[in-house]
C-alpha cells in the first residue's frame, strides 16, 4: 500500500501549518535585517515589538483600545 506523503507534505497541506511557517519566517527574517542592517531607532526589532505588544495586552491596553474602536466604527456607520 503506498503512503501519500510524508508526515512533513501532510503537515504543510495544512492552511494553518503554512501560515504558520511564513509567519515565523517573516518574524527572523524581521529580526535579522534589523540586528543587522538597521538602526533600532528607526525601526525596532522583532522581539522589541512583540515584548511591547505583549505588556500592553497584559496590561488591558489593547482590549480597551479594541473595543474603543469597535464602538466608534459601530457608531460612524450608522
């Protein structure tokens, strides 16, 4: 009996698996570019941005600025 793939195929035909992979590519590819090539002045690092994003989640910042702006796009189209 033939197998149909790989474990790995079968892991990557999985929409979830690959957005995934790409997204964890994008966040090196991020963080080597700005290790190496840019000034963190003007454009900070992967893992600066993620620790922030993350505080302020913590912090109940982003859910209060969400819902913030979900009420006012809900009122603006009415």
């Amino acid at each position: 009996m033939a197998r149909s793939g790989t474990g790995v195929w079968r892991l990557w035909r999985r929409p979830a698996a690959r957005k995934t992979v790409i997204v964890a590519v994008l966040l090196v590819v991020w963080e080597l570019v700005t290790r190496w090539a840019a000034s963190p002045l003007l454009f900070p690092t992967a893992v600066t941005v993620l620790a922030a994003f993350g505080r302020s989640v913590a912090n109940g910042e982003v859910p209060g600025y969400a819902a913030q702006s979900l009420t006012s796009t809900r009122t603006a189209s009415r």
